[in-house]
C-alpha cells in the first residue's frame, strides 16, 4: 500500500507500507479467482474442442537412445507393414532387421536402433496397434517382437499352416524342384511350426507322386531312408537344384552328395 509522509524539509515523500492483513487479504483473493477459473462450468464448445493431448509411447528406450544418430535416408529402405492377412509378419521382421543390421551407430547398441527404427516400419492399421499398446510396457527388442507376432501371427494362423505341412502334396504336372521351391515356401511363412527335421522330411516325401518318389530313391540308389535327417534335407535341395537342370538341358545327374 502506498503512503505519502513529510520529509523534515517540507517535502512529500511517497513510501510503500505492507500489512500482514493486507497481504492475507490478496492472497485469498488470488486463491478464490484460482477456483473460480477451475471451477468454471464448461462450455459445448470446451467438449466439443477439447485440447490435443498425445499418449505416452509403450516404449521405454534405454540409456544409450540419448546418442542415436537419426538417419532420415534410412527410412526409405525399410519395409512396410500394414496389417493385412495376406502379409507375412515373419518376412517383414527379417528384412527389417537386415536393414537394421546395416545401420553402424557405435554410440547404441542394435536393441536401441531396431526399438528407435520400429514405429516407421507400421502403418495404418499396424501403427493404430502400437499406439494402443499400454504405455512403458515395451523395454527390449525381443518383447516388440513377441507383441507383434503374438497380434499379427496368432494361433489359429499358426494351426492352419501346420495343417498345411502335414497333408501337402504335389500337385498335378508339377515338377520335383517347383513342388520343393513350393514346401520350403511353406516353412518359411511358419518357422515356428514345431516339426522335427525327420517330420518335414517324411512328410515332404510321402507327398510326392510315385514317379518322383521313385526318381528321389533311385537318383541316391535306394539309400534315402538311411540318411539322417540333415543328410536328407540337403540331398532334396540337390536334387530340386539338378532337376531344374534337366528342365533346360534334358540330362539325368545324379546329386553330387549321396
């Protein structure tokens, strides 16, 4: 509060006078217009227009996400996913991390840059997925990659590409190396089908025709069912490798290994 005294000489002087109950009495009316303002009955417009508040991510980067160095040219060489069942989720992670793999920042380790590189790989419906995802929940590479297969590779899509191993057969008029070319394809799409080697061979082999079943005995001269079961997978990606071979040049070899 402000007060104006004589000064010995006669002159007005202005001085500056704080009272306790002056200042309680300012603060309280600070406080009341604090509530006032919260306490505001909001509005159809507030409701209709409310403020852009954006999630927290799902996640948490490590330590060392401070020193990456963001390389925009890299983005143009990643894959895109969208979600769609005709996508392979697998297919997509492996080149993902190979254009991760190709990415020389000594300052993070690869965790950081495949988690840091991760969110532009998605898009539409696959982006909506990630921003859905609780936040903080993701701390490491390996739990993105188990969420994501766990959504886009879920268990009745595994059930039916195992069905499709176990009843594959060859097709009619299709050759030995196509139908090979066609169940490796198989296995590709659903790595983690569960069968043993011994399994995918057997199976592989009960689906061929007889003529080619016959061509498999007697190109390794009826010792196929003594080999092991790495030995037998090898010696059919030969074999698939010779017959288209003999598609162009109309000559019978036998694999080099048998």
């Amino acid at each position: 509060m402000r007060v104006w005294t004589r000064t010995l000489s006669g002159k007005l002087s202005r001085k500056f006078s704080f009272s306790l109950e002056n200042t309680a009495e300012e603060d309280n009316q600070s406080i009341h217009n604090e509530n006032n303002e919260n306490n505001r009955v909001r509005t159809l417009k507030d409701h209709m227009n409310p403020t852009r508040t954006s999630a927290p991510s799902c996640i948490v980067f490590p330590p060392d996400a401070f020193h990456f160095n963001f390389k925009t040219s890299i983005i143009q060489l990643l894959p895109t996913f969208h979600g769609l069942e005709l996508e392979n989720p697998y297919l997509h992670l492996r080149e993902f991390e190979e254009v991760c793999n190709t990415y020389n920042d000594l300052n993070c380790s690869i965790n950081t840059i495949r988690l840091k590189l991760f969110p532009f790989l998605l898009k539409d419906k696959a982006k909506i997925w990630l921003q859905n995802i609780r936040s903080g929940s993701i701390r490491a590479w390996d739990e993105m990659q188990q969420q994501f297969l766990k959504k886009f590779f879920p268990s009745h899509r595994t059930n039916s590409f195992k069905r499709q191993i176990t009843t594959f057969t060859q097709k009619p008029e299709e050759t030995f190396y196509k139908c090979w070319d066609r169940y490796k394809d198989l296995l590709n799409t659903c790595p983690h089908h569960g069968f043993e080697t011994w399994r995918l061979v057997s199976q592989f082999y009960e689906g061929l025709t007889p003529k080619d079943r016959q061509m498999v005995e007697l190109m390794c001269n009826r010792t196929f069912e003594d080999k092991d079961p790495d030995e037998a997978m090898e010696y059919l990606d030969l074999l698939a490798e010779n017959a288209q071979n003999w598609d162009t040049t109309g000559t019978c070899e036998a694999p080099g290994k048998t």
